[in-house]
C-alpha cells in the first residue's frame, strides 16, 4: 500500500470512529509521523493500526495473499485491454494457495488469455468452476464469472474469521506502546491514543469476541480504542 492510500485509509478509520462515538474532540485532523494524526486544537495525537489474522504456519499471510491476487487481477486486465480487446467484465474467485509461489506476470497472462478464450458467446454472462474445468482452464483459479458487459476486474475470495485472542491485542498494543516515548518527546503535554481496527477483506477478516469488554491490558496510551468493523466503539480497560 502507497503511503497517500495508507494516510486515506487511516483518516476514513479516524473519521468513522468520530462518527460512532461522542468521545472525540472536534477539530482538524491533520497527517503526521509519529503518531499518526493530529488534532491540534485538543492538543491530540492519534495512532492507527489495522488488527489482522495472524498467517500461522502458512508461507503466506493472508494480506500477503489477497494483494497477490488483487495484482495479477489488475494486471491481467491491463494485459486484456492492452491491444482494444471487447468488453469483458470478470470476477476471479482463487484458489487460495497459502504456501505456494508463483510469478505474478506469468499468472496475469494465463488468466488474461483464459478470459479471451471463453468470453460468452450467446449470452451476456457465463460463470465456471474448476470442478467441472475444461481443456484449458488457467490453474490457481476456482471460480470465474465473465461478462460481457463492462470493465471491471475484481479478485474475489473466501477466508474464515480470525476471532481476536488476548495475546493478539496485548501484543500488538505492546509494540505501538514502545513508540509512546517518542511521541511524548515531540508533543509535551499532549495526550496520546491509540486506534486500532478490524476490517472484513478478503482473507484477512478479524472478528471481536464480546468477552473483550472484562479484559485489561497494560499500555501508557491516554486512550486505547478498538473500532471493530461491525459494531460500536469500544474502549479498552487499563490494567
């Protein structure tokens, strides 16, 4: 991720959190380093963090993975289009090879050629699966809809929920909690809180569980907050 989408990113987190709770002050957000944001009118420095399923054994982590997909979606497409190719409006759903390498170029163009060789002929749309795959079919592809009707590429894909463990938590404020020193240093005075956030995504979705609200954690934060993505802002306990 660029650093102007990572800034979008957390500004729209720091900006749905506001919009959920009473307990932000008003005031410009204005970007940053160290911490993240600023409310400078509340004398507020905020930190932002993603919470994301850990990849465990897997070679591959699940935002690993999903970014590989999303990039040889884009540029198979790139490639389909390169020459004023027919419309083509595809859908690719991934086998989600966790410990497997493959090269991205190699790929986006088995799956570029795969979409010219089977754009519907008859009609508008036409779905198929490996299970019943025919001569052909572009390896590392479980499901695929192609339409004839727009542009869009999407990777599609299918992961289960990570719930949230203690550890999780603990370790993750852990580590923003070493920085604290430095933010201190620089902004004197101001006080200091940490977001953090769970997202569903494709292969990288993080569920809270509701026994979160009994838990207490040991951080130098003014504020911890957990925004998770379905449900209200929650306030983490200091231990």
């Amino acid at each position: 991720m660029s650093t102007k989408d990572k800034k979008a990113s957390e500004r729209w987190l720091i900006e749905e959190a506001r919009r959920r709770s009473t307990i932000f002050p008003a005031g410009e957000l204005s970007a940053s380093e160290s911490p993240d944001w600023l409310i400078a009118d509340a004398h507020l420095g905020i930190e932002v963090t993603d919470l994301l399923a850990p990849k465990g054994s897997n070679l591959f982590s699940g935002t690993q993975l999903s970014a590989f997909q999303a990039e040889v979606v884009r540029q198979a497409r790139d490639r389909y289009f390169a020459n004023g190719a027919t419309d083509a409006d595809v859908l690719v759903f991934f086998e989600n090879e966790w410990n497997q390498k493959r090269d991205v170029e190699a790929y986006a163009e088995a799956l570029a050629q795969f979409v010219r060789c089977n754009l519907p002929v008859g009609r508008d749309c036409i779905t198929l699966q490996a299970r019943h795959a025919r001569a052909g079919w572009a390896e590392g592809i479980a499901v695929i809809r192609i339409s004839r009707t727009g542009k869009k590429w999407q990777a599609g894909g299918a992961g289960g929920i990570h719930w949230l463990e203690r550890g999780d938590l603990e370790a993750r404020i852990g580590a923003k909690n070493r920085l604290l020193p430095k933010y201190r240093a620089r902004l004197p005075e101001w006080k200091m809180w940490l977001l953090m956030a769970t997202d569903v995504r494709v292969l990288r979705s993080v569920g809270v569980p509701p026994e979160i609200t009994s838990w207490r954690f040991v951080f130098d934060f003014d504020k911890v907050l957990l925004m998770p993505w379905e449900d209200d802002l929650i306030e983490l306990k200091k231990q």
